[in-house]
C-alpha cells in the first residue's frame, strides 16, 4: 500500500483551511485518512502551521512519501533537516547530542526569522490604516432625555 502525507481541505470557498493528513494514495483527497499530524491556515501572514514533528518523522522513516506541498511545510519546519541530521548519526558522522544541537541552533534561528516577518506586516498593516492609529466606534445616544406619551 502506498502511503502519503497530503493536505485534506476544509474551510468555506475562498477561506481554505487544511489538515495535514498521512493517507493511502489511492483515497479520496477529502476522504478517509490513517493519522492527522497537522493544520495549515495559508490565509494568515505567515501562514499557521502546526505539526507533531515526531509523528512526521515516524512516517518520514516509514517510507510516507510527502507532496509537494506538504514536502516544503515539512522543510519550513525543520522536519526534512532533521531527518537528514538523524541520517548522519546513523552513518556515523557525528552522535546524536551533536545533531540535536545543530537542530535547536537552526531552530532558534527560524523562529527569530518568523518572529521578525510577523511583526513587519503588523507594522505595514497599521500604516496602510487611515489616520494610523486604531478607530474605536462609540455607539451614538440619544442625548434627549426619554418622554413619556406624547400629548395631542
């Protein structure tokens, strides 16, 4: 049976929202899945991803084989370079401590990135506001004061 990480698809039309799903490749793309191991939202900037990275891995090493989509959600979070990492340590390149370290540097380095674009384009969505600052609606009232039936 061959078995692929895809993107199931859920959501309204126009506002797609996806489960990162493991899957026999000869199932339905909405249809029955073996294991959900994340979410993908591309409508926020950055796009929100969440994934069980050892689930990913799991899979990755049991021979799932990932589509182009879900290959560079993997590679944006590290899954891809880890699985590499852990390739070396099998080969006897370095031991795992070495490798576990070069993954939490790349890590930390990835998140600083992601951090600074989010707030790059919260400081370009304000600018393109009018007035620049946030607009606060006040409900209107009625300053008149409240009369009883009204007399002919």
């Amino acid at each position: 049976m061959a078995v692929k990480m895809r993107l199931q698809r859920h959501g309204s039309k126009k506002r797609p929202f996806y489960f990162i799903v493991v899957a026999d490749a000869r199932a339905p793309r909405d249809g029955k899945f073996i294991q959900k191991i994340g979410t993908y939202n591309p409508l926020t900037v950055p796009a929100s991803i969440s994934l069980d990275r050892q689930k990913a891995l799991e899979w990755l090493h049991k021979g799932a084989q990932p589509t182009d989509t879900v290959r560079r959600i993997l590679s944006f979070k590290g899954v891809l370079y880890l699985k590499h990492l852990l390739r070396g340590v099998k080969l006897g390149l370095f031991d795992e401590a070495t490798a576990m370290t070069k993954f939490a540097k790349w890590h930390e380095e990835h998140e600083a990135k992601l951090k600074q674009r989010s707030e790059e384009n919260k400081r370009a969505q304000r600018a393109k506001r009018p007035g620049g600052a946030p607009v606060r609606r006040v409900p209107q009232r009625n300053d008149q004061p409240a009369e009883g039936p009204a007399e002919a």
